[in-house]
C-alpha cells in the first residue's frame, strides 16, 4: 500500500512522538505469541495441510495432482469422500479441508488455447504466471485482485474480485468452462450450452465438481497509471463516489486510529514505464501496530501520533502494464472479513464499522479496504443484482479476530452485505438463502451433480445445510 520511504519517513515520525528507539521495544514487547502451530503429522502419519494464513488444517488421507482432464474425471469417480479441490489455499474459511481426498490442479497450469482474443486457461494455473502469459500475446487480464498467488479455479470459485466500477469480478470474464463433475463426466457449457450449469458453476466453491478450464475474455495489455497517496479520511469518504467514477481502478484503505486514508489510483496511460518503487507494505504495518502497542490506552494519543506519522507521506506514483501494478504482496500474514453490500449502502456501513472499532477495539490496527465492483450473473455471484461495494476488515494473524462475527458482520449484514465465499464469515442455510435468489437452484443441481454429496466436508455441508 505504501512504499518503504513513505513508511521509513512514517516511521520517523512515529519516533519523533514517541521518543526513538521506544517504538520499537513497545513493538517487541506487546505483540501476542505465535499461534500453536498443528503437529507436522498426524496419528496415521498422514502430513498436515494448512491454509495461508494458518487458520485451517487437515490431514488428508490422500493427496492428488491429476496432469488431465481426464485423468480428474476418472480420480473424482471413485476417490474417497470427501473430495475437496484445493488451489494456493488463500481461502480464509474451511473450504478445502478434508480428511478424505485433497486434490490439487498445480500440473494443470497455462494457456491450452485461443479463440480471438479469448484465452482457454487451465484452471491450475496461477494468476501471477497467466500475466505473462497473455502479456505474451498483448493481452491481459481486465482486473486483478490485490494478491496474484490464487489459482484460476480458486479465485472463480470464490467470486475472486479486484476494484473498478466498471469491472466485474473475475468469474465475470469467465465466457465457457469445463467441469469434470464427481460422476466422472467432463461437462462443457456457456451461455448456450447447459446455461445453468454454467451460471452455477463460475462461483461454486468446489461444490459441483471441478472446473479443469475456463475461457476468459481478455483485453489489451495497457500500460496503467498508478498512483498512491495518503489525505485526511473526510476527504476520502467526501470524494469516494467521484473517484470510483473517474478512475479505472480505485480503492482506498481507511486507517482505523488515524483519522487518515490510503488511496489508490489506477488509469490507463500512453506515459513511459515508470518503476514502482520497492514497496514493502510489511514497514507501514509495523509502525501502526508499534502505536497500537505503545499508545492503544489512548485513542486521542494514538490518534494524534497517528495523524502525524502518516501526514509525512509522500504520494507514489509508477507507470507500467497492468498485470505488474495491480497486485502486490502481503507478506504480513493476517485474517479477513469481507462483504459485498449494494454500493450505496458501503460508505454508510464503513463509517459505522470504523466507529465501531475505534469505540470496542484498540487491538485493530490493520487498515479497512473499500473497493467497487460491476455486477454479474452468476447464481453464486455476491456481485449479483447491481453495482456492489467490498468492505474488508483485517486482523493480524496473531491477534484475536472473533470480534469479526459479533460486532462487524451484523453491521454488514444489516446494510445488504453478502460474504465474501473465500473470508470469514460464519452465515449458513437459510441466511444465505435470503441473500441468494438463485440459493435453491444451486442446491438442486449440486444435489443432481453429486447426490451422494462426495464433495462436500463438514463446512459445506453446514453452508448448504444438507
Ligand atoms: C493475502 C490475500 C489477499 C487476498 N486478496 C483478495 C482480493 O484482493 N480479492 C478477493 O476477492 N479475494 C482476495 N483474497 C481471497 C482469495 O482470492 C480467495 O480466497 C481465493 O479463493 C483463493 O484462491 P486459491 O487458489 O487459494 O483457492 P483455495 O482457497 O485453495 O480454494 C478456494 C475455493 O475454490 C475451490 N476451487 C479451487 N480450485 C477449483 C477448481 N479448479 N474448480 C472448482 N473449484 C475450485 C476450492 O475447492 C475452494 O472451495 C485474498 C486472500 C489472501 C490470503
């Protein structure tokens, strides 16, 4: 989000209010223990499998990495249940843990083919390494989201989203796909040809079966404009709807304690490269959990150490073709809750979760992401039904984050939210039912698709409620 400079020169600041080489022994001294790690393997010697950000593990019986299309269909007809596909497991929820198979596209990856400017893409393959890829032909994905670690078929299978206005989610480029189901047949639809399933399959958490590949409209690899600054969060919340208005790619980052914003920018441009500068979001981080830690007593301190640590901001700016700006990294491991509310409900909702932290929670230090996204037409789709706007509330992996289900999500739910499928949440049965008009269309075909339920795990089956 920012760059090293901004957060060495944030920092700085940081220690001219708290008096330097304080901050960093506060920081030291104050940070919660390391979560207890699962043991490596278990009883039955069968090795431990984890998700990104650690809070979910299991111990498949049986791990597979099929090279074909076939070769998945054959595994799902008769591996042992349940059958659970799993891509970079940066999931934050349950959705791949399984005891029985765990199966893993990894040798399924790259582009198998063209139709014009479509991609057929393989479902393995890696949002980082398709970049280049298509970049290779002038082409790029429309939008990606802030990371590009996820596999195509996880990031569809989740409603994976990025921000601009005008852009939808990633499944919203998705124009055909192949699903090898859990009766072993390989099912290829589109608008045309079995619509359901295809409307069902884009966002189905793993639910229907495995999608082996998927055709993505493409369009041409411009270079984009990025641009990072930091202004007071009135401002920000004031001129929110003008920028996701104006801009290609716009989001901003409310700092909790701060009273301040981190907005980013993204335009096309005929502009010379320009480098990134070597960003290390990880720095900034750290200096708003060193106040967190130093002055979380007191809100009117942190408040005013905080306005002054980020007001020395410098904006950033960089040029470069959009598969190498959009995404970043997030090496500071964290917990996530995301919901998609109607647009018109999302700044209203974010002032009432700001608050809210800022009232019952000086743990929080992690800023709050607001993104817009176009709507879509898949069942599943949280995009569904009109323009949607994401609020995103982060924990550091080692502090507390139950809070997430007992304070944020009713404010989200109160204001039309609908979870991210791939965050946590803790909504099943018939809450999602009301959220989904679609909801017993899904459950019908999943049941047609797979009626002895073989891909479904114990988290599933409480989502759908079978
Ligand atoms: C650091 C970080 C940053 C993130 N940033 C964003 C962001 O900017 N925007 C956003 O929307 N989300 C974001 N996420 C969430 C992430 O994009 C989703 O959780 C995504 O599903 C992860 O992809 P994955 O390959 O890791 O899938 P997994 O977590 O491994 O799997 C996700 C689901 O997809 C299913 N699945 C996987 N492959 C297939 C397949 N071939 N066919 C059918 N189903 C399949 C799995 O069974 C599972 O249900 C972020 C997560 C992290 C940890």
């Amino acid at each position: 989000m920012i760059s090293r400079r901004t957060a060495l020169t944030a920092l700085g600041a940081g220690a001219a209010v708290a008096g330097t080489g304080v901050a960093a022994v506060a920081i030291a001294s104050h940070d919660k223990p390391e979560p207890l790690a699962p043991p490596s393997t278990d009883n039955q010697g069968r090795v431990v499998w984890r998700n990104w950000s650690g809070i979910q593990h299991c111990y498949p019986q049986s791990r597979l990495a099929p090279t074909s299309a076939e070769g998945l269909a054959q595994i799902l007809k008769t591996a042992q249940a349940p059958i659970r596909v799993v891509g970079a497991g940066h999931s934050f929820t349950a959705l791949a843990v399984t005891p029985g198979t765990m199966i893993s596209l990894d040798q399924m990856s790259g582009i198998v083919g063209w139709q014009g400017d479509n991609a057929i893409v393989q479902a393995g393959t890696r949002l980082g390494t398709l970049g280049p890829e298509l970049a290779a032909k002038g082409r790029a994905m429309a939008n990606l989201p802030d990371i590009n670690k996820q596999s195509l078929g996880g990031a569809l299978g989740t409603g994976t989203h990025g921000t601009g206005k005008t852009l939808t989610a990633i499944h919203g480029d998705v124009v055909a796909l192949t699903l090898a189901t859990p009766g072993g047949d390989l099912i290829d639809c589109d608008a045309t040809r079995e619509p359901d399933i295809f409307q069902a399959a884009k966002v189905s958490l793993g639910a229907l079966g495995v999608i082996t590949k998927a055709t993505l409209r493409t369009t041409p690899n411009r270079r984009l404009h990025r641009h990072v600054w930091v202004e007071p969060l009135e401002q920000t919340l004031a001129e929110a709807e003008s920028r996701w208005a104006k801009h290609r790619n716009y989001e901003f980052y409310a700092i909790p304690f701060t009273d301040m914003a981190a907005c980013i920018s993204h335009d096309e441009t005929d502009l010379p490269a320009r480098e990134r500068a070597n960003e290390q979001d990880d720095t900034i981080l750290v200096a708003l959990k060193g106040l967190r830690n130093l002055l979380g007593f007191s809100t009117t301190l942190r408040k005013a150490a905080g306005k002054a640590l980020l007001s020395s901001a410098k904006p950033e700016e960089a040029v470069d073709e959009g598969w190498k700006l959009l995404s970043t990294d997030r090496p500071e491991r964290f917990n996530e809750m995301e919901f998609h509310l109607p647009a018109e409900n999302q700044l209203k909702a974010l002032k009432e979760v700001i608050e809210t932290i800022e009232r019952e929670r000086p743990d929080v230090f992690f800023p709050i992401e607001a993104r817009r996204i176009a709507p879509d037409e898949a069942w599943l789709s949280p995009f569904q039904g009109g323009p949607h706007g994401s609020i995103a509330v982060h924990c550091h992996y080692r502090d507390e984050f139950a809070f997430l289900f007992e304070l944020i999500q009713p404010i989200l739910l109160r204001y039309g939210g609908r979870p991210h499928w791939g965050k946590l949440h803790n909504l099943q049965g018939r809450a999602l039912e009301a959220l989904y008009p679609k909801w017993n269309d899904f459950k019908a075909l999943r049941q047609r698709l797979d009626p002895e339920g073989r891909m479904l795990n114990l988290y599933l089956k409480g989502l759908f409620n079978v």
